[in-house]
C-alpha cells in the first residue's frame, strides 16, 4: 500500500474564509501552491493536494504535520 500525505498551511495562513482550511498543493508543473479544501471543482481538478514523502522533501515540506492518504482510496 502506497501512503501519500496531505500537508495543512500552519499559522495564520491556514484559514480562509471563503474556502476553508488551506493546504499545500501540486500544479501540474509541480510548482508548489497553497487552496482552500473548498475551492470549487473546476479549480481542484488544476491541483494535487497529496505528496509523496520524496515530493515533501523536494518542495521543504517534509518536517511539517501531515495527514496520511490511502491512495488507492483516493482513485
């Protein structure tokens, strides 16, 4: 079982009142960005909210709390 992690924005970045917790995302590029968990769907589908523990330590990320994803609950 592959397990990917989703990384919540700490401090005071990590709330929006629009669209709620914030957490770090992937584009397509593999540039890193942070959205909103309740950003609408067209705007998700531009984004990967999970991480490799690789993608982690490429991007900085890999000393943050994190959430664990099953992947293959995800698909």
């Amino acid at each position: 079982m592959n397990m990917r992690r989703r990384i919540p924005v700490p401090g005071d970045l990590a709330q929006d009142e629009r669209f709620g917790e914030m957490y770090y995302a992937l584009t397509k590029k593999d540039e890193l960005c942070m959205i909103g968990i309740q950003a609408s769907p067209n705007t998700m589908k531009r984004y990967r909210l999970e991480f490799t523990a690789e993608e982690a330590e490429r991007h900085g990320l890999s000393n943050l709390p994190y959430e664990e994803v099953n992947e293959n609950a995800t698909k």
